[in-house]
C-alpha cells in the first residue's frame, strides 16, 4: 500500500508540473520572457532583450527626497544629533559636540542665505523666518550653556529641538465621517434657475493679488512644467485636464503640493492655477461662492452607489452642500466651491 500511494503522489506532482508548463506557454504565451535575478546587494532584473534594471532593497529607497535647502539642514541636524545621542561618555560627547557646533554655524548661514533669496516681503514669510531662526538660536543657547550641565541633558535639549518627540493626538472621535447621516444634511425645494456669468471688473484687483503666500508659491519645477503655455485659458485647461481632482475641504497643499502629487481639490488646484499666474505677473485671486451640480454629476464625482450616498461622502469630507429636491427626490446638489 505504501508503495502505490507513494506512485500515485508522484503521479500528482508530474500532472502538476505539466499543467504549469502547459499554462505557461499556451496561456501566458511568448509575450513576457523570463525573468533573471542576482542576489547582489541592488537585485539586477533582466527582462529578456529589455534593459537590466537594478531594484534597490526597500531600506535603500527614499521616497519623499528633500530639495530645499531648510529640509536638507533640518535632516543634517537630525543626524548630528544622532551623533551624539550615541555618545556614551563625557569624553566621546565632547569630541562630537565640536563637529556639532561648527555643523549649526554652517547650517545656520546657509539658511539665512535661502530665506533671504525667497523673501516676498509678506507677513507669512517674516513669520516663518522668525521661527526657523528661533530654533537656530535654541541650539546656540543649549551649546554655550553646556559647561554648566551634564552631558546627558545637553543631549535631551538638542533633541528636544531637533528631533521633538510628536504627542500622540486621537482623532477618530472627532473625524467628520462617523456616522454622518442623510437627515443631518440640510435640504431645500429645488427651482431651476438661469446661470450667470461672473465677471470681474479691473478695478476690483488689488496689490494682493500678486503676491505670494504660504499656499501660492512657486518654484523652478513649475516654471517648467507651464513655460509653454502663453495664456491664461492655456494654463486653466492644461490643470484641468492633467491634474486629478479630489475632494476635500478647504488647503491641504497648497500649490507646491498639488502639483507634485498631480491632484487636489477645488482650493489646491486654484492656489496652483495662481502662483503661475502670479509669477507672471497676471493678477489674479480666489473666489468662495456656491456651485450646483446634478445628483448624476454628484455620484459620478464620489463614484457612490447613489445620491445619498453621494451626499453623506461629501459632507463626510467636510464640504458644505445642500441637497435640492423636487417631487421628493434628490435632484440636484448645492456644495461650497472655490475658483479663480
């Protein structure tokens, strides 16, 4: 018995084996050649005639990489600290307080560098120079007292600075989308009105309307990307039509963030439509108002299953809206909308 149920197992195994093959060749076919990896320390991927491709170890990948200079010093700062975190006596905190000092001199003249070459004389910006600076000056303050303390607090006020510990904050009592219902969203009789145009008169744009703030900036990377479109109407579709649009209320990244994440909601992508118009010199602002849009509309944009459900997501996300009704069903929706 023994002997034939082990003859039978490898029956199993060989059937197995031709059916993978079979799949393989007939069903996958010839379209996708084989794939070749060694085990170095950055894999190497051949795909047949293909390039060879090397794919890093998830440790090796840094997926949100810092560009300006302040980001650049702050993760410098980080690692000094580090440093001397390691530290584990009197001695050794003193030989790498020394390259710490001089690493927050340099750090700190660079960045008076970069904040003065993007300086736009706003109060946002003052504000924010302030208090970068004032933690440059916590540093200098900690490392010219240290004589006076014991090395192991020196360490734990630099880290208290440079690398502060987050509190944790629980938010999942507070989120707008717990149980947010129909009958909690606010209803009105629907009556067909004709649209109107909203004009702008030259008179009622202001010095404001040019400048730049924590939510319209600009930098090289969107020049780039928009120099070839010449007009206004050029810069509004080529937003339009290549950036996704998300639902959420009020700025959550500002011009920088919508247009390295390719998406935003009605504010971010206006602050990204204004800081290349501003750059231009075009003045140019935000306007708040209401618009109304169909219940086919409203569950195209939420891809819900239906109008209330529709409605329940977008007031979920925070974003005022009206449901408008007629003969006691949801026909159109009312919702806050931001534009240029």
């Amino acid at each position: 018995m023994k002997t034939i149920r082990k003859y039978w197992s490898m029956k199993k195994t060989i059937a197995l084996l031709l059916v993978i093959t079979i799949t393989g060749v007939y069903v996958i076919g010839d379209k996708f050649s084989s794939v070749t990896i060694t085990k170095d320390k950055n894999t190497q991927v051949s795909m047949g005639t293909q390039d060879t491709y090397n794919i890093k170890p998830i440790s090796e990948l840094n997926l949100a990489e810092t560009d300006t200079g302040i980001g650049k010093a702050g993760e410098s700062l980080k690692d000094g600290y580090e440093e001397l975190a390691a530290c584990k006596n009197k001695k050794d905190f003193d030989t790498s307080m020394k390259g710490f000092t001089q690493l927050v001199s340099l750090l700190k003249s660079k960045t008076i560098e970069e904040l003065a070459a993007t300086d736009n004389g706003t109060e946002e910006y003052n504000n924010y120079r302030l208090a970068v600076l004032s933690d440059f000056e916590e540093l200098e303050d900690c490392i010219s007292g240290q004589n006076e303390k014991n090395y192991e607090t020196v360490i734990e006020e630099i880290g208290n600075i440079v690398a502060p510990k987050k509190q944790h904050i629980p938010l999942a009592g507070d989120l707008p989308f717990n149980n947010v219902s129909v009958d909690e969203i606010e209803m009105e009789a629907y009556t067909e009105k004709d649209s109107t145009a909203y004009e702008i008169q030259n008179e009622s744009y202001s010095n404001s309307d040019l400048e730049f703030t924590n939510d319209v900036v600009v930098n090289d990377k969107i020049r780039s990307e928009f120099s070839e479109l010449s007009g206004v109407l050029e810069v509004y579709q080529y937003i339009k039509n290549n950036y996704m649009p998300e639902f959420y209320y009020g700025s959550r990244k500002g011009s920088l963030g919508a247009f390295e994440e390719k998406a935003g909601n009605d504010y971010d992508l206006s602050s990204l439509l204004l800081a290349v118009l501003r750059d231009r010199e075009i003045p140019a602002h935000y306007v708040r108002g209401e618009i109304e849009i169909t219940a086919e509309q409203a569950i195209k944009w939420t891809a819900a299953d239906n109008i209330n459900a529709a409605l329940r997501m977008l007031s979920a996300l925070g974003i005022p809206v009206t449901g408008l009704m007629k003969d006691a069903d949801i026909v159109a929706v009312r919702l806050e909308h931001v534009w240029v």
